[in-house]
C-alpha cells in the first residue's frame, strides 16, 4: 500500500517538476521571441497592388492589409483584380470570391497625365500623390513621373482647373505577351474527317 | 532521309554526344537550296523599324526629307544593349512614323522610311586591308558601329557577344550552322557560296576572344555546304563537326549538348561554361564590316513555301516590304492567306503583308494549305506522355501544360518553365494537337507581367513609406517649432507683464499713497513730502528699469544682426518700443518731480474717497462675481467642446457623421443654455452694478469683453482660413460657421464698444484721472497686439499664395484700420490723462 502510494508520489511530483520546468520554459520563449506586429500583415500587403488608391474604404494599402488579417473580405482591391484576390485566397487559404463591384470595377492599367499647359502651378495633385511621383513647384507646372504613377486616381479630384487625364497605360510591344489558347471541349470524332495531326505545325 | 546524307559524309573525329528528345518532321529544304542566292531589286521603299533587335530601341539620328547616303547611320544604338541603323540604300526619309512590323502581336512601332533615289551611292567606309592587324578593341568598335545583331532570329547585339564579362574564361567557339528548321535554307547557300567569308568572320570571332577551340557545327543533311566548308578550312585548326539530323539540333543549349557534352545550366548563358556560339549569317556581317567597313544592310532570306514559284535565296536590303518582295518572285495569295515569318515551327504568322525584311528575317514561308494545313482543334489531353519523351530540354511539357492552363504560374516556374525554348516539338508530337507552345509562352509573359508588376507595387511602397515618413518628419519639426514659438512668446508675456507690474507701480504708487491719506490728512504739515518722496522713487525706478530691459535689447538686437538677420526688423520695432517706453517713464518721472510741489492735498482727498466707496461696493459685488465667473467658463468649456466636435465632424468618415451630427447639435444647445444662463447673469449684474457702482463694473468688464471680442475675432479668422483650404464638401459647413463667428465677433464689438462708452461716460462725471491711467497701459498693450499681428500678416501676404493674396490683402486692411484706431484711442486717452492731470483740483472740485 505504502509502496504503491510513494510510487504515486514519485509519479506525480515527477510530472508536476515537467511541467513546471516546461512551463517556464514556454514562458520565457514567449516573452524572448516575441515577435513585433502581425507578420501575416506584411505578406498580405506584399500582395496588394500599392496603389495606395482608398477604393477598399481604408486610408492605404497597410490598412486594408491589416483589414484582411482582422477577417475583412478579400474582394474589395479592383485595381488588383481577380489576379490578388487569387493570390490572397491562396495566401489565407480562404475561397476566392468575386470583386466586389461596391468598391469598382478592375480596369484596365491607368496613368495620370498632367495637360501641361493648363496647370496652375496649385500643387494641388502634388500634395494629393501619395508616392510622390507628381514633379513641380508653386507656381510652376507641374508633371506626372510616368513610370512612377500607379493609376490611383487620386489627384484627379483635387485639380482646381482639371487639368489631368487619366489615359490606359501605353501597352507597347514590350508588354505585349501571347494570348492563352481557347479551350475547345471537343473528342475525337467531333473533327472532321482527314483532319489529323501529322506533323501539322502550330 | 538522314541517312542518305551520312554516308557521304567523313565522320568527325570528334565524340558527339545527343540530347535528350527532338523529332524528324518534313525537311523540305530542297524546295529553296537548289538556286544560288539571287540579288533582290532595289524596293520603291524601305521601311526600317527602329527596333530589329532585342534591347533598346535605337535613336534617330536623321530628320524627314534628309538625303542620305547607302550605309549612312539612321538611328544610333541607345545603351549598351542596343544597336545602330543604317540606311541599305540612297535616297529620302520620307517619314518617321508607327507602322506595322514583324512582331507576333501585329502592333506596329516606330519606323524610318526610306524612298530609294536609284544611284545606290555609298557613303564612305573605312576597309581594313589586313584584319590581323586590328586589335580586338578595334574590332569590336567596328562590329557595334556596323549594328549587327545575331542574324539566327533571336537578333541579341553581336558586339556584347564579343565582349564577354571578365570571369568568364571563353575556351570554346561554336559556329551554330546546324540550320534545323524545316525549309529553311539560308545558311546552307550562304556557306556552299561564300565559305571563305564564314571562315573569316570565324576567325575573327576567334582571334577576339581568344579561343583555343573552334568548332563548326553542321547537320548532315548539307552536305555541299560540308564540302565548301571544308575546302575553306583546310589549313586552320577549325573543327568540323557533322552531326545528325534532328530538329532541334540549332538550339544554341542543344548544339553545345551535341558537341561538348556540357550543358548549360538552366538560367545560365553559355558564357558562363566558358563557350560561345555564332550564327553563320552573323559572322560573315561580321567578316564584311570588319574587312570592308560595310555596315548590316542586307541579309540573306529564304523565300520558300508552294505558293511561291521562284523559291530559292534571295540577298535583301533590310527594310524591304515583303509584299514586294514576294511580288517579285512570283508569289500568289492562297485563297486563306498565310505567311510565315520563320521556319514552320518557330516562326510566327503575320498579320499584315506590307511588313519589312528586318535583320533577324531568315525565311519567309507562304505554305498552301495541303502542304503546312493549319492545326486542327485541340482535344483533351490524354496524358501520353509522347511531349516529355520529345522535349529537348528535357521538361514535363505536360505537368506544364496543365499548370499554364489551370494559371498556377508559380508551379510552372517551378518545373523550369523558363527553360523551355519553344521550340515546338511538344505541341508536333501530340496525339490531340494542343498548342502547348502557345500555352508556354503565354504562362512566360504573364509571369514576366506579374514580376514587373510586382517590382513596380514594391517600388510603390517604398515611395509611399517614404513620403510618409517624410511627412511625419515634418510634422515633428513643426511641431518643435511651435512649442519653441510658444514658449519664447510665454518668455516675451512673462517679461511684458514684469514691466506692466512695473509700470503699475506708478499706479498702484496712488493708491497707496492715498491709503496713508487718511492719516496725513490729520497730520498736514508733514504728509505732502514723504507721498513725493514715495512716488518720486518708484517711478525712478520704472525708468531704471526700462532703461536696462532697453540696454538688453540692443544687445539682442546687435546679436540677432549677426545671427539672423530675419529677426531683425522685430527686434528693431521692439527697441523702438521700449525706447519710448523709457522716455515716458523718464517724462513721468521728470514732471512728477517738478508736480510734487504743486500736487495738492484735496486730490489726495478726493481720490481717496473714490477709492473708499469703490471698495465698499467692490465688496458688496463680490458676491455675484464668482457666480458670472464659473458662468463664463462652463460656456467656454462647452463652446471649446462644440468646436472640438464640429471639427471632428469635418473629418469624420460618413459612417460617424450621424452620431457627430446629433453630438454637434446636442453640444450646440448645451452652448447656447450656458450662453444664455451667463448673459442672463451678466445682465443681472450689470443691472445691479448700473444702479450701484457704474465706475467699477466698467473696468471690470471691458478686459473681459475685449478679450471675448479678440477670442472670437481670431476664431472667425481661422474659419475664414480653413474656408480657404477647405475641400469642397466642407465649404457649406465652413461658410455657415463662419456666419455665425461673424456674428459673435460684431456682438462682441458691440458689447465692448457699449461697455466702453457706458465707462467713458461714468469716467468723465466720475474720476477720469484714475480711469484714463488705467486705461492707457491697456490701450498701449492692445496697440501693440494690432501692430504686431498686422506684422504678421504683412509677412503672410509677402509669402502668400496668388489665391489667398486677396483675402489677405483684405485682412492686412481691416488690421491697418484697427491698428490707426488704437493708435488714435491710446493718444487720446494720453490727451485726456494730460488734461486731468493738468486739472486735477478743478475736476477733483465738481466731485
């Protein structure tokens, strides 16, 4: 009796002496390793399109991204589109739903260009720019740094003389990139007869 | 068929090895290899586009209407990756404009055109009679000056090739003229006729890179191009490797596979295992703009297909429409046209037939439709697995084609998308025609397309980030320079109320002197002396004083002269200032020393009396004085609060704007009680205060309101500036409260202006003495606010936006007119002050 109750004991002093030393060593990694802010929300924003645009209803693209890790819907970016609602589906492993057309339609890549010879010189869309890609000084007209500008609409608005134009960005040769395929749903004897592959050429 | 050509061919010494797959389709070399290479006719136009390469564009160097010469520069390489142009023959530039070029897409771009003048003058050239003696620089400037890019079709700028990057060791040099590609024929004329210009151009490669194996690789299915080839390097250490037919034994991997057994690794370039390899057509541009000085003009194309009657290999000017081109080799349109630029497996179908011969054009096929039919519709995939056991590049064409179509590009990348040379043999081999190809290149440019992007939403963080750090920073730095302003004004308060308390001294001198009046009224003989000797010191000492704080100001003055020169107009007036302030002081001082004699008991009396009653009802009004006061600051509290409100209101997002609204509203009649509680108080008082002690409630109240009236004045100011900068949703709001500031402000004046008048009127029958010397330093101090904030605006205005200038302009006025009125009350009260003074017994008499 007396055996099997030390034996108990041993057992049970055992387990509380694991637990204890775990538990302090669980405690101490927590506060060692703690890691600042949200990782998932830099992934998240790595994958939005930066435009930094508002139609998502945040002020930016951080906020709509720690909008998303909070548990907001990921179809509310349509200058990203179908393409990073895919992406962030994959990423959070959620289904991909469709854009939600309250915040915009996905459309084609847009560029502000400044009608130079209206400018004001306000500084208006200067101050409005949220990656500085509009050059100029007061007084003085004022330009869009092309290659710079994301399309996000945002100095339109506070144009006093609406003088910007938002024009699709110039799809040069460069960009351009073979079509995919049509797919055709279609077997064997849907073909006509004689019409077989050989050493037909794409 | 490949072994018909083998075994008339002597085996190469060297062991070959084979790559992975390739197929064998139809060679149909024989339609084009049977004719010598014919001169094409002079074009009635050249059209030359810009880009005939891969890199930058290259730059105009030529306007419209100019002559120029054949071999003139036209467009000069931009950047390093980048080649020249020039013209293939004399004449006019007649435009520079969009049109269509040989690209998949049919887009057009930027091209010269060229109108022949028939004389086909050459411009001059600088010809090397001996190569061996140029050195490798000169050689390499000579093949970028003659603008030569790789002539096998994928048109790299052939002097980068020329110059390999420094680490990489080049032992081996590879003449690719395996030509795989069925029809195509070109390089297979150009070395039966022209072998020695080949060997030379190689040679020259060689000699350039310095390198010590010189391998010709060739398909066995030339073999007249073999014989030339050998005939020509018969005396050099050049190696000719004859390897069998399989498509695609061309690929620049493959053929190095074949001949050295290395491979190159995937995203690598065969520079960095040490080999590089040339096209045929290439090295023998190379041989003549070396040799000769001839620029890239012309090259050699293999007009070929059914539809075509002269078919054979033709020497054409770059920039020759090929319509023209075919025109006159008897070329008829099928019933569905279709021209190939390319051989049938690689080459693209164009779009429009006036596009040009452009440096990498080494075949131009014009198929009927038996002879190349189109591909029939795709059928499911059965997973045969025939494209893995074809791919040359050893891939799962498959596993890619379902990535490809399913959009899982990051999979693709994963099995070597990237290392697929789209050469065609996987979509050739399958069973259910799928245009894998289309797929591959499709899945490349959307990921390519991704990465750009990619790279462009990073960049834009980063801007972003920046702009908002800067901005953050600016923030901060205002501010830190707000607190700075503020606390130097507090100083500069601080300091001002130090020589008020100074200067009410003299005042406060008064009425002490009248409380020792009592007691030296019963002893007259003796008090007039000792009240002098008191008042006398105490305004030495004021003068004193301000003369020293003076001093201290010519100091700043003389430090800020040195360091910042933008304080010192301020500074400057502040001197002024206290200048004057000294010299009263001083003239106080003077005149009470020549009065003190003169300075009659009776006022001392009178005074006195004032003084007495006034304290009795001082004390009897003290009573409602706490009350009005907590009065005033509940409706300030709660006026502070509605502003707060109605500015967070300004800002709000649209789903708070309810609340703010009822919050505003709410706050707006807790304000208006509170007014309304404090008027009705100060209404009572001033009732009870008319009827008892009209001399003391006015000072009392006109600070107070004068404060009230100067609150609310600069509010109104700061509405009407917001109203400026306002966005357009916020104007109305703006405007409204601006309005109502508007009022407030005229109500104040108006309650000042009342109050002011009520005391001046109890002043001049009561004690204008005491009154007009209270008043003055008040006058003096609310002169100074005026001047120094119309400064201010005077400064705003010299820096104010074209916008704001009117409004501005308007304010500095308003203040120019406050500032005059001050100016004007302050010397009359200064008048009136010098009149009582003057007259204290007969003014003291009345009472």
């Amino acid at each position: 009796m007396s055996i099997a109750l030390s034996v108990i004991l041993t057992a049970i002093v055992a387990l509380l002496g694991l637990a204890l030393a775990f538990g302090t060593l669980l405690g101490f990694a927590s506060v060692r390793f703690k890691v600042e802010g949200n990782p998932i929300v830099d992934e998240i924003d790595s994958l939005l399109p930066q435009t930094q645009c508002g139609q998502c209803g945040h002020p930016g693209c951080r906020p709509y991204a720690e909008g998303i890790a909070a548990g907001e819907d990921i179809n509310k970016c349509p200058p990203g589109g179908e393409t990073t609602i895919q992406a962030l589906a994959d990423l959070l492993d959620v289904e991909a739903t469709p854009l939600d057309a309250e915040h915009g339609e996905e459309k084609a890549k847009m560029v502000a260009v400044i009608r130079e010879p209206e400018c004001i010189g306000c500084t208006k869309c200067i101050q409005a720019c949220p990656i500085d890609a509009i050059l100029g000084s007061a007084k003085h007209m004022h330009t869009v740094i092309e290659s710079e500008c994301t399309g996000c609409d945002l100095c339109v608005e506070p144009c006093p003389v609406d003088c910007i134009d938002m024009v699709p960005v110039d799809q040069g040769i460069g960009d351009w990139h073979w079509n995919s395929p049509k797919d055709t749903n279609i077997i064997a004897t849907d073909r006509a007869p004689g019409m077989t592959n050989t050493g037909a050429i794409h | 068929m490949t072994s018909t050509h083998a075994s008339k061919i002597i085996a190469s010494t060297r062991d070959l090895s084979d790559f992975h797959g390739g197929i064998h389709p139809q060679e149909m070399k024989s339609l084009s290899n049977q004719t010598a290479i014919s001169k094409a006719a002079l074009p009635p136009k050249l059209i030359l586009p810009l880009q005939q390469h891969i890199g930058n564009a290259s730059k105009v160097m030529v306007d419209i209407g100019q002559q120029v010469l054949k071999g003139q520069l036209l467009a000069e390489a931009d950047g390093f990756v980048s080649v020249n142009l020039h013209a293939p023959t004399s004449g006019t530039i007649e435009s520079i404009s969009e049109q269509a070029i040989a690209h998949p897409s049919g887009q057009s771009d930027l091209c010269l055109t060229l109108i022949p003048d028939g004389q086909d003058q050459w411009c001059a050239l600088s010809p090397s009679e001996d190569v061996t003696q140029l050195s490798n620089s000169e050689i390499q400037a000579k093949v970028r000056q003659a603008g030569i890019a790789g002539m096998g079709g994928a048109g790299f700028p052939t002097d980068i090739k020329l110059q390999p990057p420094k680490h990489a060791n080049i032992e081996i040099l590879i003449l690719n003229a395996a030509e795989c590609e069925p029809y195509i024929t070109s390089d297979d004329r150009l070395l039966r006729e022209r072998a020695d210009e080949v060997v030379a151009g190689l040679n020259i490669v060689a000699s350039v890179l310095q390198t010590t194996t010189c391998l010709i690789g060739i398909e066995d299915n030339k073999p007249e191009a073999i014989a030339a080839l050998k005939a020509a390097t018969q005396d050099s250490n050049i190696e000719i490797c004859v390897i069998p037919t399989k498509y695609p034994s061309g690929g620049e991997k493959q053929l190095i596979k074949i001949l050295t057994g290395k491979e190159v690794p995937s995203g690598k370039l065969p520079a960095d295992i040490g080999i590089v390899c040339q096209n045929v057509g290439t090295v023998a541009a190379i041989y003549r703009a070396v040799r000769f000085g001839e620029p890239l003009i012309s090259r050699i194309t293999t007009l070929t297909g059914l539809q075509v009657q002269q078919r054979g290999n033709v020497e054409v000017l770059l920039g020759t429409p090929i319509n023209w081109l075919l025109s006159q080799y008897g070329y008829q349109a099928a019933k569905r046209e279709r021209l190939i630029m390319g051989g049938p497996m690689m080459g693209f179908t164009l779009t429009d037939t006036e596009i040009p011969v452009v440096k990498t054009t080494n075949c131009i096929l014009a198929p009927n439709e038996k002879e190349l039919p189109l591909a029939p519709p795709a059928q499911a995939c059965i997973r045969c697995g025939l494209c893995a056991d074809a791919c040359p590049a050893e891939l799962l064409p498959q596993q890619l084609y379902w990535f490809a179509r399913g959009q899982e590009y990051e999979k693709a990348e994963h099995h070597n998308l990237f290392d697929c040379i789209e050469c065609g043999a996987c979509s050739f081999v399958c069973p259910s025609s799928i245009p894998l190809v289309q797929y591959y290149r499709h899945a490349k440019g959307e990921i390519k397309h991704q990465r750009a992007d990619q790279q462009k939403s990073d960049q834009a963080r980063v801007r972003f980030e920046a702009r908002q750090q800067r901005l953050e920073n600016e923030q901060a730095e205002k501010a830190a320079k707000r607190k700075a302003r503020a606390e130097a004004a507090a100083k500069a308060q601080a300091a001002k109320k130090l020589a008020e308390s100074q200067t009410t001294v003299i005042d406060s001198a008064k009425p002490e002197a009248t409380q020792a009046a009592p007691i030296q009224a019963d002893l007259k003989s003796q008090t007039e002396p000792t009240i002098d000797v008191v008042d006398l010191s105490e305004l030495k000492t004021a003068w004193d004083e301000a003369q020293s704080k003076l001093d201290k100001m010519y100091d700043a003055l003389d430090a800020a002269k040195e360091n910042n020169p933008e304080q010192i107009t301020k500074l400057s007036r502040a001197v002024e200032k206290n200048q004057m302030r000294v010299n009263q002081t001083k003239q106080a001082w003077q005149k009470a020393s020549t009065k003190a004699g003169s300075e009659t008991k009776t006022a001392i009396v009178t005074q006195t009396e004032n003084e007495t009653k006034a304290e009795s009802q001082n004390a009897s009004e003290e009573t409602n004085k706490p009350d009005l006061a907590a009065l005033e600051t509940a409706y300030e509290k709660a006026d502070s609060k509605l502003a707060k409100l109605e500015n967070a209101l300004a800002n709000a997002k649209p789903e708070q704007v309810e609340k703010l609204t009822r919050a505003v509203d709410k706050n707006k009649d807790r304000v208006a009680t509170a007014k309304a509680e404090f008027e009705a108080a100060q209404q009572a008082l001033n009732q009870t205060d008319k009827a008892d002690a009209p001399v003391l409630e006015a000072p009392v109240d006109i600070p107070a309101l004068e404060l009230a009236f100067e609150k609310a004045d600069s509010k109104l100011a700061k509405l009407e500036n917001a109203l400026a900068n306002a966005k357009p949703e916020q104007v109305e709001k703006l405007t409204r409260a601006v309005d109502k500031n508007k009022d407030r402000v005229a109500s104040a004046k108006a309650e000042l202006e009342a109050a002011q008048q009520a005391l001046s009127q109890t002043d001049k029958a009561d004690a204008p003495v005491l009154e007009a010397q209270i008043d003055i330093p008040a006058l003096e101090l609310a002169f100074e606010k005026a001047d120094s904030k119309l400064a201010k605006l005077e400064n705003a205005l010299a820096n104010a936006k074209p916008e704001q200038v009117e409004k501005l302009t308007r304010a500095v006025s308003k203040n120019q007119d406050r500032v005059k009125a001050a100016q004007d009350e302050l010397e009359q009260a200064r008048l009136n002050v010098a009149a009582a003074t003057t007259t204290p017994v007969n003014e003291s008499g009345t009472q």
